[in-house]
C-alpha cells in the first residue's frame, strides 16, 4: 500500500504555528528567522513534499488578490472596490472580485479554496458569521483580511463599522428634527450588520425617551425592491413621520413606496438610510445619510493585507472606521 503523504496541516501542528506562517516560510515571505527554522525541521522530520505549484511560489507568486462580498451591485462594497484596487494595483497586485450572495456555503467554499493558490491573499465581507467561517479562517492557506465584526478569539485581521452607533445617530437626529413616530426597516437580524442596526435603532429610540414599537420595525433584504415593499407594510398598517433604513438601497425603496402613496419628503415623512453612497447624494430629493467609512475600511483592509503578505507575524489588528451622518433634503 503507498504510504500517505504528509499534509501541510500536520507540518503546522509539529511546527506549532499557523497553516499561513507555513506557507509564508515555504514561499520565502517572511523575515521571522526562529519560524523559518521550525517549519523546515517539521518539515524534514515528517518528510513532507510541497506540491508543485507550491514549489514554483516560492519564486514567483499569482500576484492575484479576491475580494469576497455580498453583492457586487451594491454601493458600498464598490466605494471599497474602488479604494482596494489602487493598492493593491500600485503594488504588482490584480483584484479578482466574487458576489457570494452571503451564501455561508458560498464563503466557506472560497475559504476552503484558498489552499490551491489562486490568489496570495483574499478580503472577505461577510454579512454572517458561523461557526464554519471561524474553523475555515483558522486553516487559511494565505493571508485574510475580513471586512466586518470577527468574534474576540478568532485571530483574523477585521476591519469593522460600527453601525450600531450610526444607527442610533439616525435615531436621534430624526427627532430632533421633530419626528416621535420613528419606522425601522432592517435587513435580515440574523446577519451582523441586521442586528447591530436594530440594537443602534433600539439605543436612540431609548435615548430619545420613546418606545419600541412592533408596528414600526419590518425585516426585509437589504435590497431595493425589498425594502420597497416592507416600507409600504409598515406605511399603511401605523402613522409614521419618519423612516430609517438599514443601507442605502433600503432607504431608495422606501422613497419610492411613500411616492407611491402619494405622501411627501421631507414634509410627510422624513427618510434616512445608512452608507452614505453615491445613490444617496443622486436620489430625489437628496437621501440623508449615516456612512460607514466604507471606502476607509476598504483602503484600511488593502493595505493591512500588503502587510501581511510581505511577512507581518504581528498580532492581529482590529480596526474601527467611525461613523458620520450626512444631513441632506430627505430628512431636513
């Protein structure tokens, strides 16, 4: 029977490091001399034999990097499309882009991939996380940066929003623009960026001392037509003086269906959304809006990801990108 060959995971569990720290040291992209010494004698000890193309990164790489997102029609992920690839491009690097749909099995099979080396590195933006993002973070072949909330113990690069406070910035602008019947329209709540959203929502409804009202909260995608149609659920079932909306696209469909009721904005009801994209600044009248950084997380995320690629073994960073509101014709 032919003896199996030795895999590049149990080089990392007798090396006692990373997958990743293994490829770096195999390809020659570290400068960490005491891990370079580790993996080469687990190397020799199990007898392990890189795979060809393994062998040929060690001189010459794809110089190719993914960028994984939920849509790639949506406004945001192209802002961060948009701050990405001068970085990456300035440094010898393509950028592959993939729609995942926030299809987990989606992403983790993109996870998974990443050992057949197609790319020197990938940036992820997932709108869930489960408990199989975390194992396949845990075992990438190559460098990930993830643009989003990472639990505490994953120890990933993440460059993150913090979309609860601009929620509740939303909130309390709203009423101090006079508004006391606040609608929500949310993405799904079992994404990250659902629940944060309706958590900020939540906090600046308490702040503002109001109540939380059922009929005034609908779930939807974060999509236009979705969005449309929950905004219309939540305008003919209460009396409403203001909107909210989870993202951009949300709030677009919500001006579309309260134009369709034949009610006026600002002057019936108020409208913001949150992102703070183009399609704010172009839609009419005028969308106020919350931005998320979405073209500094992107720039943060690319260059994070240099970094690491070029042999950076510091601990992994987390970084916060504030947000800002945008007070535009919609809501004034």
């Amino acid at each position: 029977m032919q003896r199996r060959r030795p895999t590049i995971h149990e080089v990392a569990k007798v090396a006692g490091v990373s997958i990743s720290s293994v490829s770096r040291a195999l390809n020659g992209n570290t400068s960490n001399a005491e891990m370079v010494a580790r993996v080469e004698a687990a190397v020799q000890q199990l007898g392990y034999v890189p795979s060809q193309v393994a062998q040929s990164l060690k001189t010459r790489h794809t110089a190719q990097v993914a960028f994984a997102m939920e849509d790639i029609g949506n406004a945001a992920y192209l802002e961060m499309v948009r701050q990405i690839q001068p970085v990456l491009r300035d440094a010898g690097y393509r950028l592959l882009l993939h729609s995942t749909g926030a299809d987990v099995e989606d992403e983790v099979s993109v996870l998974d991939s990443l050992s057949q080396n197609y790319v020197d590195g990938l940036i992820l933006c997932p709108l869930r996380v489960t408990g199989r993002h975390v194992a396949a973070l845990r075992e990438t072949a190559v460098p990930v940066i993830v643009i989003g909330l990472l639990p505490d113990d994953v120890s990933v690069d993440n460059v993150r929003a913090d979309s609860r406070v601009g929620a509740r910035m939303a909130v309390e602008h709203l009423y101090a623009a006079g508004a006391r019947r606040i609608a929500f329209i949310d993405g799904p709540i079992d994404t990250v960026p659902g629940e944060a959203r309706y958590a900020g929502y939540r906090a600046g409804l308490a702040a503002c001392g109001l109540p939380l009202d059922d009929d005034l909260v609908e779930f939807a995608d974060f999509q236009f037509e979705s969005g449309r149609r929950a905004a219309r659920e939540v305008l003919t079932r209460t009396d409403v003086d203001a909107v909210f909306g989870a993202n951009d696209l949300i709030a677009m469909g919500t001006l579309h269906a309260l134009r369709e009721l034949g009610r006026t904005v600002p002057d019936d009801v108020r409208v913001v959304g949150m992102d703070d994209t183009t399609l704010a600044a172009t839609s009419f009248p005028p969308l106020s809006s919350v931005s998320l950084g979405s073209a500094d997380r992107g720039r943060i995320a690319a260059k994070l990801l240099l970094a690491r690629m070029n042999g950076d073994d510091s601990p992994p960073e987390r970084v916060t990108v504030p947000p800002s509101l945008t007070i535009r014709e919609s809501s004034r």
